[in-house]
C-alpha cells in the first residue's frame, strides 16, 4: 500500500487496479451487501434476462474505484467525500475489470482531490463517474 501526500499529487496523475472477477466475489458481495438479485446468483434466471447470463453487482464494480484511490492514490490515509457513477455495461464473470482513477482538480485549502474514474473490461468502458477524496497530506 502506498501514500501519495496532498503535496505530491499532480492534476493528470493516474493510478489503477485490475481484477478478475470470479464466482466468489459475487457471492461474497452478495452476502456482504443482502443484494441477492437473481441476475447475479442464477444462471437459469439470468438467461432469461436482457444479459442472457450471470453478471457482477454494479456496486461490486464501482468498489473496485475505491482500491484505487485507499491504496494507490492518494492511498493509505484517504478519506472517500463522494462518488457519482454511471454504469454504461454489465460485467460478468470472469471478466478483468481495470479501475483507473485521473486527477482533474486539486483543492488545496481543503487538501481534496476530485478525480475522473472509469472502469474497463477490455477496450470496453463498463463504469464512468467522478470521486472525491480527502488526500493524506503532510502538514
């Protein structure tokens, strides 16, 4: 785990994270969460919906987002603010999911970054959004 202070960070900076995803994880999320949506736990189910097969919680995804920024960057220390979200498609199992996170402002007096986020499987963008974060800093 790294920390990247309030004081190092640079508009453009970009970290990310990759995972699979795999059959625990989702009933895992499903446990932790009490979101036991049949598209994502039964298979005959969700053949017969619009995915025509299982897929990841949208959450599950997002929380990949916050990798990010609690241990990369700003990482250890990082206070999460706020995260808006847009999930543009689903994520099934078994697929790698990439979680990037690109510094767009710097508010110094309050020692907060605002990222971009988005999170691919492929050349495929799966998640977009915005966080903001309370940064480490030094002082």
């Amino acid at each position: 785990m790294a920390t990247v202070y309030f004081e190092d960070i640079k508009i453009g900076d970009v970290a990310e994270y990759g995972k699979t995803i795999t059959e625990a994880d989702v009933l895992l999320f499903s446990a932790v969460s009490g979101d036991n949506n049949p598209v994502h736990l039964n298979q005959v189910y969700a053949e017969q919906s619009a995915f025509k097969t299982r897929i990841a919680h949208g959450m599950l995804t997002a929380s990949l987002i916050s990798t990010v920024v609690g241990t990369r960057l700003p990482g250890e220390g990082t206070i999460y603010l706020s995260q808006s979200t847009r999930f543009k498609a689903p994520v099934q199992l078994g697929d790698t999911v990439v979680a990037r996170a690109t510094v767009v402002e710097l508010i110094p007096e309050k020692k907060r970054v605002r990222f971009a986020t988005q999170c691919t499987v492929g050349d495929k963008v799966v998640l977009e959004g915005e966080s903001l974060v309370l940064a480490p800093s030094r002082a």
